[in-house]
C-alpha cells in the first residue's frame, strides 16, 4: 500500500513539473522569464503608452488615482505659494482694499480645492482668480492645459484597455483535449474549437506550431525547436465561416512529426503543441489572436469527439457546448506507420504480384492411346 501510494505521488510531482515547463499555458498565456537583460528598464518609459496598456488593472487604477490626486495637490501647493507671496492669507492680516490673487484662499486646503475646481472645471464660483496678479492667471493657464492632457491620456489608456482585441479572444474557447483517430481513412490529429459570440472573426487563419528540444548533426541542442504543423477544415485554413463550432484536422503523414509517433510512446514524447488562430474582429476592425497548447497528456488517442451541432424542430441550428470536449473512444490503428503500410498491402493485393521466375511449359498431347 505504501509504494503503491508513494507511486502515485511520485507521479503526481512528475505530471506537475512537465506541466509547470510549458511555454504557452491553456488561456494563451506565455510562460517566460527574461534574465540578464543588459538595457535598462528606463526604457519601457520610452514607449510609455505600451507599458500603460499592458500594466495590470490595480496598478494600471493605483496610477490613474495617483496622477490626479498628486497633480491637484502640486498644485494646490503652488496656488498657496502665490497667495503666500502675495500675502492673501489671514495671517498677514490684509487690509480691506486688499485684492489678492486668488478669492478665498485661506490656508493649504482651500487652495488644494480650488486647484481641484481649476483642474476639473466644477467652478462653485466661490473662489476665483482676480485680474491682479499675472502669475495667477499663469498658472491657472498652465493647470488648465496641463489638467486636459492628464485627463486625455488617463482615460484614454483606460478606454483603450478595455477594448482591446484581447479581451475578444476570451470568448475563443478550445477542446480541453486534442484527439487522434482516422478521418476520410488518413490517421489525423483533431482539435475542436468554438466561437462563443455569434460576431464572425473575419479572414481567420488557423496554424500550429510543435516545440520540441532536438539536437542537429552538428550536435547542437536546440530548446523549443518550432516545427511548423498544418491544420485545415473540410474547407481550407483560411476565411474560415466561424459561427459554429469547427473540428480541425492535422493529417499525419509522411512530413508529419507525429509519423513515427504511436499510442504506446506518444505519453513518453516531449513536445508541446501550441495552435493559434487569427483573425479580424467584425466589431472594431482589430486583428485578435487566439491561442492554446497541448501536452502529450492532453492528446488523446483513438478518440472522436462527440456530435455537437443538431437541428430543432424549429429548424434552427443548436449547439450544445456540454459536448464541447467530450471524446468517445474508436478503433484506431496504433499508429501513423503502421496504417500506411497496411495500405500499401491492400494495394498490392489489389493489383497483383508478377513472378518474373515463372516460367509457363507446354505439354505435347498425343492421340495415340496404348490398351
């Protein structure tokens, strides 16, 4: 009972750790760390609209309050400045014909409001600028000026996140599992993948590559070696009609990487298979792409996938995504190799062997008969 528990757990850490070193993870996200990077991170600042966007929400939110609230505060100080250098403030005690630069500004709160007021433009109309002083009416330009660009871009990186054409490749779904089995009697590799919003994905183009470490003649090894992998439907690659659920298909033959692989050794392989699909949002014109990765553990073979498109009795067409990854088991030759060759000997037997050894004799026939 112990080594057959401790034989589990041992696996159990073996599948984990196989599955922690995948590149591309299930929703489409890259698993990779850069180290050593000699530039400096300064220059992200370069291309700051980028690094806004790709910032998480929390810290994309934590800048976005930060910039408002230190904006209208620098200048809340900078408006109790003046008023200081004017003397406005109480504590100079003004006379009555006393016109200050700004009206009612009594302390560093007050002047903190009216730098709100002047940044977002509310105007209660209790404080204002008066025409006495020309570094006020300065300010206030600059405040002004300064105020619609924060605005702008701020709100402009948040618009710009949430309609992001990543946001649209979330409602692109894929099989949980890839399956293997014969289509149109050739031995295929078959991924099911769904539209989950009844917008077409315009000129959608589906492609997959194979990463895999291999080692050249030279004795080279190469980690995540790509290996370009073909997929097709029953109409081609390209311009798919993207409103119902489509099955894809990779034909393994000859040039396949999966020729030489079978049922009894394909859990034994190391490689990952990572499909991608792009395409034109219909919405806003915006290229999208979608992708997710498999592992030897997550193809399956001898397995279909079940039926799941019918038709009502309305005559409308009904999807029922509860199939959506489900698999039924078929007779499915064990592997690619094998199934050529068994071809090739029905051939054969079709037309016929020639023995170049055969040799036909004749034989004389006589009439004449002894009694």
């Amino acid at each position: 009972m112990f080594s057959y528990l401790r034989q589990r757990f041992t696996s159990h850490l073996r599948e984990r750790s196989r599955r922690r070193a995948r590149l591309v993870s299930k929703d489409g996200r890259c698993n990779i760390e850069f180290g050593n990077v000699e530039q400096s991170r300064f220059v992200f600042l370069i291309d700051i609209w980028t690094t806004i966007l790709d910032l998480r929400w929390r810290y994309k939110m934590t800048i976005f309050i930060s910039a408002f609230l230190g904006s209208w505060f620098l200048f809340g100080l900078l408006w109790y400045v003046v008023a200081y250098i004017h003397k406005d403030l109480p504590e100079f005690n003004p006379s009555i014909n006393h016109t200050p630069c700004v009206e009612n500004i009594n302390g560093l709160t007050s002047a903190f409001l009216f730098s709100l007021e002047t940044q977002v433009t509310i105007g209660y109309g209790f404080r204002c600028v008066t025409e006495q002083c020309a570094t006020a009416i300065f300010l206030l330009i600059f405040q002004s000026i300064l105020g619609v660009i924060i605005n702008s871009f701020m709100c402009g990186a948040i618009l710009a996140k949430i309609s992001r054409s990543k946001n649209r490749a979330k409602t692109i779904t894929f099989s949980k599992n890839a399956v293997i089995s014969k289509r149109g009697g050739k031995l295929c590799l078959l991924i099911r993948v769904a539209n989950l919003r009844k917008s077409l994905l315009i000129g959608s183009h589906i492609y997959g590559k194979l990463l895999k470490t291999t080692i050249t003649p030279e004795g080279e090894t190469i980690i995540l070696d790509q290996v370009n992998i073909e997929f097709v439907v029953d109409a081609g690659n390209e311009n798919l009609f993207f409103i119902s659920p489509l099955t894809i298909y990779h034909i393994i033959d000859k040039n396949s990487p999966f020729f030489h692989m079978a049922a009894e050794t394909i859990l034994q392989q190391d490689f990952e298979l990572v499909v991608f699909l792009d395409g034109t949002v219909e919405a806003t014109s915006a290229t999208c792409q979608v992708r997710t990765s498999y592992i030897p553990e997550e193809v399956l073979w001898g397995y279909r996938f079940a039926p799941i498109v019918s038709k009502t009795k309305e005559g409308k067409y009904r999807v029922d995504f509860q199939n959506f990854s489900k698999t039924v088991a078929v007779e499915t030759p064990h592997c690619a190799f094998c199934l050529h060759n068994e071809k090739e000997a029905k051939a054969k037997e079709k037309k016929g062997y020639d023995n170049p050894g055969f040799v036909l004799s004749e034989v004389s026939e006589t009439s004449d008969t002894k009694m």
